[in-house]
C-alpha cells in the first residue's frame, strides 16, 4: 500500500498529516485530563499553589494606606527569616513619648551602629510603626519575621504605637489607623479580632502597651473596636462598596482600585 502511495504525493502527505494531527490531539487531552492544559477556553474557578495542590480563588482584603519604608537587612532587625504562618496580631507602644513614626522606624534601622562595641546588643524592630498623626511606616516585609514580640516573633505582626506622654495613651489618629490596621490584618490572615489581637503584655507580662496594660477596659474597648470594625468592613467587602485588593492563597496582593459602584 505504501508503495502506491509513494506514486502518489497528495495522497501520502494528506495521510502523514492526518496522522500527526491524531497524534496532537492524543495528547492535547492527556494533558488536559491531568490539568496541564484547559480545553475549550474553560476559565479555572480554583488555581494552583506552588506545592501544585488546590487552593481556592483569590480573596478581598480591605486597603491600608501606608507607606513602605523597609528596614536595611540586618541581624538587628531585619534577619529576613521567613514568618511562615500568622496567628496573632500584637499591640506594642514605642515607650518614647513624642518621638514620631519616622524616628522608630530609623531607630530600628541603626542598631548596627548602636549596638558596636556593646556586650548586650538590642534586637527590635515591627512590621508597622504608627505615627502621631496616624500616619503608617511598614518597615518590615508581611512574609518575614520582626524582632518584637519574643516567644511569639515567629507567628505574630507587631505594630508599634506611638504616643506623645508618658502615660502611653495613643491619640485619636494613632488609634483610628490602629483600628485600620488591625481590621486589615485580621480579615487578610483570617484571624478573630476577639482572641487573636494581642498585646505585648500578654506574651511576657511587660507593661507594653503600657496605658492599655494599667487600663484593661480601654484595651477590652480597643479590641470590641477592632472586632466592630473587621465585621462591618467583612460585609462592605461582599457588596465590593469599598475599596479592596486581590489576594491569591499565596499571600500575593493585587490592586484593584475600583469599587463596584465605581465599575457602573
């Protein structure tokens, strides 16, 4: 049969054709029953984490304003370990009445100098430091650890507040975005705002937050604050009448700057 088909050219490329074609379409649907590919312009409803199992679809978180001001990677306070899961949030206060966001924040990032010479070095920092005004500096990555909270560094945020006396109450604008943060942080890990906001005081007995140590029904206020805040931000989140952003089950945020009402 062969033989006749090389007398014939049409012939013998229409059926090396045909049979390349079977064979593309073999394994076209090999792939797509493993998951390789998808067939027929199909959109996925799930995607796939990096380990290659299922995770489910990308999640709304509400938008923080702050700014990012990293800390320089050093063994200080910025070991850049990896913070491989979030349990908690604690609530610190920068025990330095008066001094601002900024100044923390460079504190943090000079304990190489300041810790020279020194027998005892200091270890610190926060992933946020909050401002007077309520203005908010990230200076350390969500996905790495801070030097703050002791036995707790490894599954916690810290956010340092702070305060301009000696009493350590925090003003108005610095507990306003404290309360923003906290509703944040708690909707984008998943955390109960009632038992998973926690204060440094309640990992090592430290007067940290000092006022809402020595005045537990302010700090029971600033968590039913926070709780009040997560729920009703969780239910503008499903109207979409918010701003919110994109999160995939790897901790990736997108943004997406319109609201739905913006959308119409």
């Amino acid at each position: 049969m062969w033989n006749k088909l090389k007398k014939k050219p049409i012939i013998r490329w229409a059926v090396l054709i045909g049979g390349a074609a079977v064979f593309i379409l073999v394994i076209l649907i090999v792939m797509a029953q493993v998951g390789v590919v998808k067939m027929g312009g199909e959109e996925p409803s799930q995607q796939e984490d990096e380990k290659g199992g299922s995770t489910t679809e990308l999640h709304r978180v509400p938008k923080l304003d702050y700014k990012v001001d990293l800390l320089t990677p050093n063994r200080f306070s910025r070991p850049q370990l990896e913070l491989k899961k979030v349990n908690a949030v604690v609530v610190h206060y920068v025990s330095n009445p008066g001094t601002t966001a900024k100044d923390n924040r460079d504190y943090f990032n000079n304990l190489s100098r300041i810790n020279e010479g020194k027998a005892s070095p200091v270890f610190a920092s926060a992933h946020f430091v909050i401002g007077l005004k309520g203005e908010i500096l990230q200076c350390i990555p969500l996905a790495e650890m801070a030097y703050a909270s002791n036995s707790r560094n490894s599954d916690t945020i810290a956010i340092e507040c702070c305060h301009p006396d000696e009493d350590g109450k925090f003003t108005s604008e610095t507990y306003a975005s404290l309360i923003n943060a906290l509703t944040y942080l708690c909707i984008r890990y998943g955390l109960d705002p009632s038992k998973d906001i926690i204060r440094h005081y309640d990992v090592t007995g430290k007067m940290c937050p000092k006022y809402y140590v020595k005045h537990p029904e302010a700090w029971k206020k600033l968590v039913e604050d926070a709780k009040k805040s997560v729920e009703k931000t969780k239910e503008e989140l499903k109207k979409e009448s918010i701003p919110y952003d994109l999160e995939d089950a790897n901790g990736k945020v997108t943004d997406n700057k319109e609201t739905k009402s913006e959308k119409r």
